[in-house]
C-alpha cells in the first residue's frame, strides 16, 4: 500500500429532499424524514504526493446558494479555501484536483486553483456543457443566469484506471451524473475509495431481501441502471465500509472528530 493520507473537510451543509438519498420505492423501508437536515458535503484532501491533491472542492458561499439553491450552510471557517488556510496551504499549492462529478456543490471555488491540474471524465464535461433543462440548475449552466465554476477552465480528462500521482487512481462509477468517477487513494492501511454521490447514504448499500434488492438505490441519478452497477462494483471493491468516504455522509463528521487524518 501507499503512504498516502486523507483529510475529510467538511464544507458545510444542504437538506435535500429524502427522495435524493432513497427511491421512493424505499420509503416504506428505511422512513427516512421529508428533508435531511445537517448533511454535511465533503472533500478530501491527499497528502504525502509530490504535491496536495484535492477530490473536489465542496459547496458555494452561502449567498450564493440561497441564490440559486436553497437552504444551505456554510459556518465561518468551512469553505474549501478557509480549510486550507488553516492547514498552511494557499490555492496555489494545491497541485491536482480531481472531480468526482461536475454539480456546483462538488465544483465551487475551483477557479481559485490556478496552478492544479483539474480532471474530470469526459462523459461528465460533455453532459455539464450540454446539460437537459431538468439539469441546468445542477450544473448550474449560464442560462439560468449564473457562470458556473468550470466555465473557461482547461479539464484534463480521466477514464477507469487513470493514475493521477502513485497511489490515486480512477474508477468509472456512473449513474448519479453521466461521467461520475471515484477516486481511490492507496493509504497505509489500504485503499480508501472517494465515492461522490456514487453512495449517497450508507443505507444505499443495504440488501432488501424482500423485494430480492441486493443494494437500496437512491432516487437521483442519471441512469438507474448505471447507479445499480456502480453500487455493486463499490460494494464489491472496498477492502471494508469504512474505506468508503461518501461526500454526504453524516457518520463521517464524529468519525474524523476522533482521527481528522485517515491513513
């Protein structure tokens, strides 16, 4: 394994609907509440390569989110540039960010890091620049009145087993967006796997054995089809649940109170 390390960073919360994070075919199973307060969006930093890296860059100001998105909060000091600043690093250090997907609360402030290399997949550039109307506020495209974050930037592409510096690699995981990708992190203890909103919530990996559900779809995606597959090749890939770092997940925020550096 390598000797990488991951710093989760909370950028602050949304409260989207409970049918983003489960099919309504689900409801009766998990009763999840109409709105799922507090749900943190993260980020992750990786440490111990020739330069940072960053796997995405979390959400907007909040201003700017009440804007065009709804309820969401971003306490004093979360923003992904305010985390940075208290790490010692300034945007320009950052060497690499790799996006999971391309909706604007995974994408924001990237137009900060002017010296990294930006990757996306290209089934997820072409989609975000020529999006359906359902999606032009996901993806925040200029005809709703807004510029969104990658506008003008120089994305490189990454397709299923890219390696961006020794140890993080790529994975295709589509289904929640057309190019969704996965980072996987080679850390000391193992592989660590940044899903994205591959897995929305934990309980997206459950089996229901009554309906024959082998996983618990959430209720947003592209492809259903794709979010399946995707859940399963996740499942099937990580050395253990832990090892799956979900950018809504709420267990993440006291799991990193106790150890803020997974390795």
């Amino acid at each position: 394994m390598g000797n990488l390390s991951i710093r989760p960073l909370n950028t602050g919360t949304v409260a989207p609907a409970k049918g983003v994070f489960y099919h309504e075919l689900l409801y009766k199973v998990y009763n999840p509440p109409e709105r799922m307060d507090g749900t943190p969006v993260f980020c992750f930093l990786v440490e111990g390569g020739d330069k940072p890296l960053l796997v995405d860059t979390g959400i907007s100001d909040v201003e700017h989110a009440y804007k065009y998105h709804g309820s969401t909060r971003q306490p004093e000091g979360t923003s992904i540039l305010e985390h940075l600043k208290k790490l010692g690093y300034a945007p320009d250090d950052i060497g690499y960010v790799v996006l999971t997907h391309l909706h604007w609360d995974h994408c924001f402030y990237l137009k900060h890091f002017t010296k990294a290399h930006i990757f996306a997949h290209p089934k997820e550039i072409a989609f975000a620049n020529d999006p359906i109307p359902m999606s032009y506020m996901a993806y925040e495209h200029p005809i709703i009145g807004v510029q969104n974050q990658f506008g003008g930037l120089r994305l490189e592409l990454v397709e299923e087993g890219a390696e961006i510096i020794p140890g993080v690699t790529v994975i295709e995981t589509p289904g929640h967006s057309p190019g969704h990708i996965t980072v996987c992190v080679s850390a000391p203890s193992g592989e660590y796997l940044c899903v994205g909103d591959a897995i929305m919530h934990r309980d997206n990996l459950k089996e229901v054995k009554d309906l024959y559900y082998n996983v618990s779809p959430p209720g947003r995606f592209s492809s259903l089809i794709e979010t399946w597959k995707s859940l399963e090749k996740l499942k099937a890939s990580a050395k253990a649940p832990e090892y799956l770092l979900l950018a809504h997940d709420k267990e993440l925020i006291s799991r990193i109170e106790a150890s803020p550096v997974l390795s």
